[in-house]
C-alpha cells in the first residue's frame, strides 16, 4: 500500500469498515488521500423486502448513507459519489461503475485503487473485484480481505487463498476498539455484522483472477442460507454459476 491517492471501491457502505478501515486511517496518517466510491445502496431492491417495508424503502436507503457518511468522516474518507443501485444489482451496471470509476480516477489523479477480495462473500464484492481488475495495467490495485466460507467454516478478514503477498495489519488495542465502534454505526446492519473480528486486516496487490471460476471449493458465503424455502429478503438466491458467467464474459469483452 503505497498510493497517495487513493480510490476505495465499497460496494455496500460498511465494506469500508469490514474491510479496511484502519488500513486507510493509517494510510492517512501517513499522508494519502482516500476517497470512496459506494456502488450500491446495500439493501435488496424494493420489491425483495416484505411487503410491510417497501413503503420505507427510501427512509432505509437513507439512513445507511448517513450511517456510511458518519464513519467515512471518522476514518477520513471523502465519499465521491452513492449510487442507487440496490444491493445484488451490480454485476447488471458493470459498463455505468466502470465509467463511474474512470471519471474518478481521472478527476482525482488517483494513483491506487483498493477493492473487496474475490472471496465469494457478497455477489456485490466480487463484482467490484472484477471491475477493478480492468485497471490493473494502469494503476496499483489492492484487495481487502472481508469475510468468506473456505473450507465450510466462515473467516474474518483472511484471504481464502493466501499467495504470499498478503501485508497483514495487526491491529492495537485502540484500533480494535476504534474498528469496533465504526462497526456499531451501522446500527442498520448490526445483525449481519457480528462475524466480524477486529483483531487484524489483510491486504495485498490484486491477484490475478479466472472470474469464471470459483473463489474457493465448496459453498460461498453467500450461498449459505440458499436452503431456506422461501423468498426471504436476507437471502441471496442468485447462483454463484450465473454471477460468475456474468462476470467472466463481461472482463472478457472489456479487455478485448
């Protein structure tokens, strides 16, 4: 992690936390300059709610970004831009991010760019992997491990796949208190965030990616509640297969 100029890809606001909180608070210390780029709004699409809380759609799609707004201020991130597209929905405006990305990495000279692994946590995550891929030639690009299922158990800020190159950061005391505390500003998501540890974080130079191929053997994160009988709006019935098909043939297309 060199960049001065950094462009942190979020897909959902709190990934910016999950992820690499106090690897930008310290980049900042250091001298660097981060800005955030939220993909999505973090909530399913209306219709995938109950049917009791799509009247309060908008309220909950606000309340996350003054959640998202309140910790970006913390760690000292200045947001460029949030987008409406609801949660699971990226990998369907992957030519709008890109284009997104460009116009931010030209108006902001920005010299590196951090993103989610390709990890199988989130569809959205994987998505926002791919689309940093594309710059790899003409930027620094560097993954932040979130969460994943390798090996049937759920980890926390370890790469699926360590290669070596991994920069892990040992966290204080006080960062794991601070991390804990950026955690609990998203009042919105406290249910879906208590897996995550804040004993460390781990970032590394992005590896180099079969987008059509699993992250790991076995299930995804994502993937774990698949079983549930019914349309629940936690759940991401997606298939893995379909995202990644997706994915593939869009990198493909994009690099030719």
């Amino acid at each position: 992690m060199t960049g001065r100029r950094v462009l942190i890809l979020i897909p959902h606001p709190d990934d910016e936390v999950v992820g690499c909180a106090i690897a930008a608070r310290r980049a900042r210390a250091d001298g660097a300059t981060l800005w955030g780029l939220y993909l999505t709004t973090g909530i399913p699409s209306r219709d995938l709610l109950w049917p009791w809380q799509r009247r309060g759609y908008e309220v909950r799609v606000e309340r996350r970004r003054r959640e998202a707004a309140i910790a970006a201020n913390a760690i000292g991130i200045s947001p460029v831009g949030f987008r409406d597209w609801p949660s699971r929905t990226l990998k369907t405006h992957l030519d709008e991010a890109s284009a997104l990305i460009d116009v931010a990495v030209r108006d902001r000279a920005i010299d590196e760019i951090w993103t989610p692994a390709w990890e199988g946590a989130h569809q959205d995550h994987d998505a926002a992997n791919c689309l940093a891929s594309l710059l790899r030639e003409r930027l620094r690009i560097v993954e932040y491990a979130e969460y994943n299922l390798a090996g049937g158990q759920v980890h926390s800020q370890v790469f699926a796949d360590a290669n070596g190159s991994e920069q892990i950061l040992d966290l204080t005391p006080a960062e794991s208190q601070f991390k804990r505390e950026l955690l609990a500003l998203y009042r919105s998501e406290r249910s879906n965030l208590r897996h995550i540890r804040t004993e460390r974080e781990s970032l590394r130079p992005l590896a180099r990616y079969d987008y059509g191929a699993a992250p790991h053997t076995g299930p995804l994160f994502w993937q774990r509640f698949q079983w549930v009988p019914f349309r629940h709006p936690r759940v991401d019935f997606d298939r893995p297969e379909t995202v990644r098909e997706t994915l593939a043939a869009w990198a493909r297309g994009s690099n030719n």
